[in-house]
C-alpha cells in the first residue's frame, strides 16, 4: 500500500513539475534541501538549456498570503537582473528567477488547493549548514552585501510585508510580557537568570526602531534570514555566487539582517549546544564578515548606519534569545522542540552569546571603526 502511494505521490509531483516545464521533459523529481517550512523538491529535465528547477509547495499556514511573495519575489528578482546587467562586477553572481506555468502564471494549484511554485536552480553551486574554516566568513559577507547593495535602489514600498512584527524586536519584548502576565514560571537558577537578563534590558530593545522613528535609519529591504546555508557557493571556486531563500524579503532595516548574520557566523560553539561555557563570539569572524559585507555595502551605507552596526549585533542575539525564552514560558508552541527545556537552553545559548558581545564592545565598535 505504501508503495503505491510512494508511486502515485511521485506520478503527481511529477504532474505538477510538468505545470512549469517549458522546456524539455520531466524526467526525475526528489526531495530537496533541509529547509523546515516549505516542502522543496528538485526537478531534472531532459533539456540542453537547463537541466534542473526548484520546485516548492509554499507553507500556507506561515505565508498566509503566498500570491504576496511571489509578487515581491518577481518584482524583486527582476530588478536584480536589471542591475547586474548595467554593471560589471569581475565574478560570478547569479539571482534565483522565478519560472512561470504554461498559462503564464508564477503559482499553480493542485487539486488540494496547495500552492505550488519553481525557481531556477543555481547549478554547479552548495551550501554548507557551518562556517567551514575562516576562509568561507569573508564570502558570507561579500554575498549578504552584494544583496542588500543590488536592492538598494529599489524603492521599499513596491514590496509588501509579507510577515507583520517579523523582527521588530520591541514586539517580541511586549508578546515576552504577555506571556510571562500569565505564566507562573516554575523557579530555577535558569529561570531566574533568563528573567534577570531581559529585566536589565528592556530599554535597550528599543533602540534600532528608535532610531527609524527618529529618522536616524532609513526603510530599505532586507533578507530577513541571511545565515549561513542561505549562501550558495561556486563548487568550483568556493565563491560565493548567491543568496537564496527569499520568501521573508520585506520592508526593513538592513541592521537586522547584519546582526542575524554575525549573530549565526560568529558562535563557533553553535545555537543546540549546553556548555553554556564555551559560547563566545568570535571577533576574529565578525572583522572577515564585516570586510565582506562593508566591501560591498559602503556604496550605499550612511554615517549612521555604522553607527548602529555595534547595536544591531548585540540586539539580534538577544532578540532570538528573548524568542526562545517566551516560547518556553508560553509551552513549546512556536519553535520545535526535542525535549520541554529545549528552548530555556537555547534562550540561555543566545544570552551568553549577548554577554560576550558586550564584554567586547569596545572591540567590535574599533573593527567597524577601522573599516570605514
């Protein structure tokens, strides 16, 4: 009986990637990628123009409105390759193009209502889930400022925010004390360590939208999700040649996408680890990411967007931690978990990574100095 289903499940993915072949035929479809939303499989062709696509059933249930992506998706991918044709950048890049149905449309269907996509497929490129070895940092954060400085011409109001308070860390800060209005935390030294850590805080959660709201930071798009394995990279040349993942591209602050990146590139120790010891960040790390990025970035980076680089850093660690830590005073309902204190130990991962952060302030703020 499984086998039959196995059989009719691939005949009708089958189907579906037929939907979005224009050229050649389908001759193989598998599972693709360790994404955790959408469900991603890739497509073979027998053609000589492109052997592979991307095809990808979206979530419904975290993209309540996926006809929005796949118009910020289009709008945005267009005006990337508009820009790559008018300058000359000397090395591969390439951006994911959107592949359109028979009918012309950027979605189909299926009989069950799912909402089914493809995009091209990078070839001869890979991702790697950790920073392999030093030499990678620095391509990182070439990749993620090479995005952001395509798109920053791009005006933000022509995308539409896809998902609402995603990164607004003074939300996270004021669903945190919601939660915690109607929890009764059982006491331990974990506890009471994660509750004193935000307490000593609060005023601080304020302050990249502070700045916005003064004028200080301007609108601009962002990624959203720029970590590690998001980088696709030249199997040949070990280049960076995209960013990928672009679901969660909205109106934002690009400061939250640097402080995502160095907060994922610079903790060697990891986010699962439980020797809360051995978290550090690693400073030696952020100086070749932010030589990546600010290479790239400085064409369109204003005196006080380095200002709040430091800020940016310290908050997004603390803002995840912040995350997990609500989670596991709400029961467990947003973020997966392996065992009840699965997120209690990951809040506590990322407030030690804070602590370090801060105890290297005046480091971190002479590296941004120096790059200027």
């Amino acid at each position: 009986m499984a086998e039959e289903f196995n059989t009719q499940c691939a005949e009708n993915l089958v189907a579906i990637a037929d939907q979005f072949a224009q050229q050649g035929k389908v001759t193989g479809v598998k599972a693709f990628g360790s994404g955790n939303i959408n469900d991603t499989f890739l497509v073979t062709l027998d053609s000589s123009e492109e052997q592979h696509f991307v095809l990808q059933r979206i979530n419904t249930q975290v993209f309540r409105q996926p006809q929005l992506i796949m118009h910020n998706m289009r709008i945005f991918t267009e005006h990337v390759r508009k820009r790559l044709q008018h300058i000359s950048i000397n090395r591969r890049w390439e951006v994911p193009r959107v592949l359109l149905t028979k009918d012309a449309q950027d979605h189909w269907r299926d009989a069950d209502g799912s909402f089914w996509r493809a995009i091209s497929f990078i070839e001869g490129s890979q991702s790697f889930d950790t920073m392999r070895d030093r030499s990678y940092a620095k391509e990182i954060g070439y990749a993620l400022g090479m995005f952001h400085n395509l798109i920053s011409d791009l005006p933000p109001e022509k995308l539409a925010d896809t998902l609402q308070g995603f990164h607004i860390t003074p939300l996270y800060l004021q669903h945190y004390q919601e939660v915690l209005a109607k929890t009764i935390a059982c006491q331990s030294s974990e506890v009471n360590y994660c509750l004193q850590f935000v307490s000593d805080r609060q005023i601080f959660a304020h302050i990249l939208e502070n700045a916005k709201a003064e004028g200080k930071l301007p609108l601009r798009l962002m990624h959203g999700d720029p970590k590690i394995n998001n980088v696709m990279f030249d199997t040949a040349t070990l280049q960076a040649v995209s960013v990928i993942d672009l679901d969660t591209v909205k109106p934002g602050l690009v400061h939250y996408d640097i402080g995502d990146c160095l907060r994922s590139g610079c903790n060697p120790a990891g986010e699962e680890t439980e020797n809360w010891e051995s978290i550090y960040f690693d400073t030696d790390l952020c100086q070749e990411i932010l030589k990546g990025y600010l290479w790239v970035a400085n064409a369109f980076l204003t005196e006080n967007d380095y200002a709040y680089i430091y800020d940016a850093i310290r908050l997004i660690a603390f803002e995840l931690g912040l995350r997990f830590f609500a989670d596991y005073l709400a029961g467990n309902v947003y973020f997966k978990v392996k065992h009840p204190e699965h997120n209690l130990a990951r809040a506590i991962v990322q407030f030690k990574l804070t602590k370090s952060i801060e105890s290297q302030e005046t480091q971190i703020r002479k590296i941004i100095k120096d790059m200027k």
